[in-house]
C-alpha cells in the first residue's frame, strides 16, 4: 500500500481501526476471528492498527483491545506503526510529578497488553479540562526521548490546543472525526496540520457505517454498546436528510466500480495529502474492502464535481470535533 507520513512517522496510507472488535459495535468476534482479521489486513499491505487503552469498556476491561492487537501484531511486530491512547480519568493529579507518573503508568499498561516495548503513536484520548495540554506534552516529550513512544497525538481538539501543544513537543497526528459528512476539520484543523507536518487521521472515516450504505433506518443500534445510537447524523430524521449525500456516493461507487464506503475513503485520501484514515471493522472482507480504497482513485476532476456536489448539500447532524475528557457520550451533537 502506499505510504504517508504522520510527522516523521510513516504509515500506509490507510489504517485499520481495532475499536469494534472490543466495544461500541454491539457483539464482538470470538477472539481467534479478530487476530486473524488483523492479520489479513497486514497481509494485504496495512500496516497501521488503530487501538486504545480503554476499548474493552463498558462490557470487558480496559485493555482488552489492545490485548487483542498485540496477540495480532505479535509475529510481525517490528513492521507495523501502531496507534494507542489514553486518558487521566477521574481527579487527575496536579503537580507535574504525578502527571507523569500517571502517563508512564498508562503507557507500561499499554506496553503489556501489546506486549511490544514501544508505542510508535500515543495519543491522549481526550484533553481533560485540569490538565493544561502543555504538561501531557512535555512528559510526551521525555517519552519519546527515552524511546518508549516515537511520536505523540491529541484527539478531538481544535487548533488552539494544537498549537499550545505543539510548541512544548511536535505533534505526529491529531485524530479527530472527520468525514464526508461532519467537516469541521477543514476549517482550522487540517491547515494548521498541514503547515505545520502534522498527520490527521480521521476516525468514524464512513461515518460509523452510514457512508458504506449499509446502514439503514431498519438497523438495530439498541445493544447496549452500540455507539450509533448517540450519532447525531444517523438519527432516523438525519439518515434521511442525509440520504442525498449517500445517493451521491453510490452514483461515484458505480462510476469508479468501488463500493460506496471505499469513495468516502477515497475522498479524504485525495482531499488532503496528510489525511491517513482509519476505518473500523469487526469483519474480515470488510476490512479488506476499506483498505482496497487505496487503490481507488478519483481524477482531479471527477474530484471536483465530487467536492462540489458535496459542498451543495446540507448535512443532518453534527457531533462536533472539540470534546473534552468527561463530556457524555448521550452528549454528542447536542448545544452545538
Ligand atoms: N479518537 C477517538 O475518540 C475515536 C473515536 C471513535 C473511533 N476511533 C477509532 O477510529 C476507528 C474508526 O472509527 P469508527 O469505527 O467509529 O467508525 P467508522 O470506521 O466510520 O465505521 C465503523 C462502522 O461502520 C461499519 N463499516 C465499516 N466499513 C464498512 C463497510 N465497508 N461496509 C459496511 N459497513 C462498514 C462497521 O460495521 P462492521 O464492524 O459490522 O463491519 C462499523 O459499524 C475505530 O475503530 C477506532 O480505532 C477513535
């Protein structure tokens, strides 16, 4: 696959995020199914995993998807960038002292469960609001230093937490939502990161499966660990508004002989030259399918129409990219 660059990191063009196969897609995969996934995608060329300390809540314990990648990765470890993340949690300490002690316990957790000795990309999940942005990147800092990470994230932010962090410690990527249809990242988001040789990877890529097509109004989101219920733009109401925009991806999937989740992707690949999204899945072929969008490429003018097509249609819901560690999820498009 081809590759790209998060900060000095390089990645294959597109990632695989791991979420589903431990929480907020309903069921899960038997165990030996998810390992073996990841293993297909790496043989088909990916070599970027997508993962978090804390998928596994609610329903198993933190880690258990980094368990999973581990076990995945394991035979293969030293060929793939991967991506993992944390948060403070609960009354964060105060002092710079206990700051990094928190984070270097974060990360040896992480490091056990992907039972590797390095992170190549880690992200603080969510900013807490009594934690400045400048303290977690000065222990990122000495992180990398000490070759336990090497390269640091933030994770839905806007452009003015970037750059308090980015002047303490370069920042690899931001990973904020971004897809066809929640673009608050083009305003600010993605040209400072261009300017400034930052990656964005973009999680919920095809927009938490409604860009595939295949999510419907008919789809059952009542699992307990369903995130889609809380997705503004997947609402009945919003689907349909929004069944324009998915009608326009269809018609591009026909023309390209690709398949509507692979447009989406498709679409951010040849946007943005340091956009590296990460679709997720809990299924084999489709995992393979989203990768195979990089093999879809859209001309420079079928682009355009594309984009301008797009820019006419209004959107139905919106999530918003700036949250903080501690909103609720029950939250999401709300006050906005
Ligand atoms: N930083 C953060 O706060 C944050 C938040 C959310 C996610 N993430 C990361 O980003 C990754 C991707 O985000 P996401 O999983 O929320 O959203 P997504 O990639 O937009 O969509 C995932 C959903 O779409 C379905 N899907 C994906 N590809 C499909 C295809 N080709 N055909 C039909 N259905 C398809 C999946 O169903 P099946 O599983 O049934 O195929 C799943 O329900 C996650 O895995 C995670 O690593 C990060």
């Amino acid at each position: 696959m081809k590759k790209r660059l998060l900060g000095k990191i390089e990645v294959t063009e597109i990632g695989v995020g791991c979420m589903g196969f431990s929480h907020g897609y309903g069921d899960i995969p038997e165990e030996a199914y998810s390992i073996d996934a990841i293993r297909a995608a790496y043989d088909f060329g990916c070599e970027f995993f997508d993962t978090a300390e804390r998928y596994g809540l609610p329903l198993r314990t933190e880690g258990h998807n980094e368990r999973i990648v581990g076990k995945a990765i394991a035979p293969f470890r030293d060929k793939v960038v991967v991506a993992t993340k944390f948060f403070f949690g609960a009354n964060p300490p105060e002092t710079d002292a206990g700051i990094e002690k928190l984070v270097r316990e974060h990360l040896e957790r992480s490091l056990k469960n992907l039972q590797t000795t390095w992170v190549d990309l880690y992200y603080l999940h969510r900013v807490h609001p009594k934690v400045p942005v400048e303290k977690t990147a000065a222990v990122m800092a000495k992180l990398i230093k000490e070759g336990l990470i090497r390269g640091w994230g933030l994770s839905q932010v806007e452009v003015d937490t970037i750059s308090k962090a980015h002047e303490v410690a370069p920042l690899s990527a931001v990973q904020n939502l971004y897809n066809m249809l929640e673009r608050d990242c083009e305003k600010a988001v993605i040209p400072y990161c261009l300017e400034n040789g930052i990656g964005l990877v973009p999680f919920s890529p095809v927009c938490s499966g409604f860009l595939s097509g295949k999510v419907t109004a008919a789809t059952n989101f009542n699992h307990v660990d369903d995130v889609r219920k809380y997705v503004p733009q997947l609402s009945k109401e919003n689907m349909a508004a929004n069944q324009p925009i998915l009608d326009l991806v269809v018609e591009y999937a026909e023309k390209k002989n690709a398949t509507p989740a692979q447009i989406s992707i498709a679409w951010a690949l040849k946007k943005y030259p340091n956009v590296v999204p990460i679709p997720g899945s809990k299924n084999k072929e489709r995992i393979l399918e989203n990768l195979g969008a990089s093999e879809v490429n859209l001309t420079d003018d079928e682009f355009r129409t594309l984009e301008a097509r797009l820019e006419a249609l209004p959107i139905g819901g919106r999530r918003g990219i700036v949250e903080f560690e501690g909103s609720k999820i029950s939250d999401w498009g709300k006050n906005k």
